[in-house]
C-alpha cells in the first residue's frame, strides 16, 4: 500500500487491499479481523477522494466508513469473539 496522502484537496490511497482500507477506517489491526470473503486479502484497490479543507484522523475515519458503506457495502460489526484453536493432525 502507498499512503494515504494527501496533496492539496486530494486524499489518495494506492494498490491498498480491503483489509487495509478497513483498518483504517475502524482503528484495527488485522489481526483483530474476523470474517469476510476471501478478496479482501487479494485485489487491491486505488483511493482518490476530495477532502475537506480540515482533514482530522477522525474525519479521515468518518469519510473511509462511509465509502465502504456506499461502494462495498461493507457491514462491520464492532465486538469481540472467543477464538478457539484447535490441533490439527500434523500438529504434535
């Protein structure tokens, strides 16, 4: 991934994968990520945005949230789940 940038009134993100565009939106780390089809780890996408004149962390966050909902129409649901690992047969 390159950026995010921004240069004047544009906000740019390039070659970014899903995973890290809802990163940034929702303050995660990946590994905290549960779920999703299997190209948000593959395709990559390019991200070119007017910002407002004043771009906070948490507007960038409001924006970023936003354009999930309306292109992907992403559906995040905040929380925590138990993960339960379990020993496969190759595992000793």
């Amino acid at each position: 991934m390159i950026g995010p940038a921004r240069r004047d009134d544009i906000y740019q993100v390039k070659y970014a994968i899903m995973v890290d565009l809802i990163r940034m939106a929702y303050g995660v780390e990946k590994d905290q990520m549960v779920g999703g089809p299997p190209w948000i780890s593959m395709y990559r996408f390019d991200l070119k945005a007017k910002a407002p004149a004043i771009l906070t962390p948490e507007s960038t966050r409001l924006m970023l949230k936003s354009l999930l909902l309306d292109r992907f129409h992403l559906v995040a649901r905040p929380g925590s789940k138990p993960v339960v690992f379990r020993k496969g047969p190759l595992d000793c």
